[in-house]
C-alpha cells in the first residue's frame, strides 16, 4: 500500500494499514476473503454517502475536495483496478476444462 496522500492528514495511513493487516491475518481463503472484502466495500461506500456531509462540515470545503479528490479518488480506482481480476477469476471458476482453447492446461 503506498501513501497518496498531499501532506495533509486527512487520513490516517498507518490506521489503514493495521486493518488490511488484521484482514489480511484472518487467514480466509480467497473465496473467503473476496466475498468479505465486497461487503466492506458496500457497508463502506454507504456510509460514506451517509456522512459525507458531516464530513464535509467538518473538514470544510476545500479539505473536503482534496479528500475525493486525492484519497477517495484513489479508493475508487482501486476497486475499478479490482474488477478485471475478479471478472476473470469468476469466469474461471465458472469455465469446464474442455471450453479453453488450450484444454485442460
């Protein structure tokens, strides 16, 4: 995980990096871990929604910018980045042997 962030502190990267952490330590299995990791993302996006304007009361205007526009962005593309990846490893969950061009390698 790298720090995108301009300077200022309008997220705590290590706070972040101790919950991948305690994620990533709960041993799921991949299965496991990308459903898990869904209903986070959804639980997480809603209640962002929710209190986006009490943050933004908080932070103000242009620290509220710079937050979707730096942080969040990058969250954002992150889970656009994530897409492909989980497209593909659904279609090969989803795929007999025999429809790959290549069979069963």
């Amino acid at each position: 995980m790298s720090d995108t962030s301009s300077g200022n502190d309008l997220v705590d990267h290590g706070r972040i990096e101790q919950a991948v952490a305690q994620f990533e330590n709960a041993k799921l299995s991949p299965a496991e871990a990308f459903i898990a990791a869904s209903f986070i993302a959804m639980a997480s996006a809603e209640r962002l929604r929710k209190e986006a304007a009490a943050i933004r009361s908080t932070l103000g205007v242009e620290l509220s910018r710079e937050l979707a526009s730096t942080e969040i962005a990058d969250a954002i593309s992150r889970l656009q980045d994530a897409a492909a990846p989980a497209v593909h490893g659904f279609n090969a969950l989803m795929r007999d042997d025999m429809d790959s061009p290549l069979g069963s390698f």
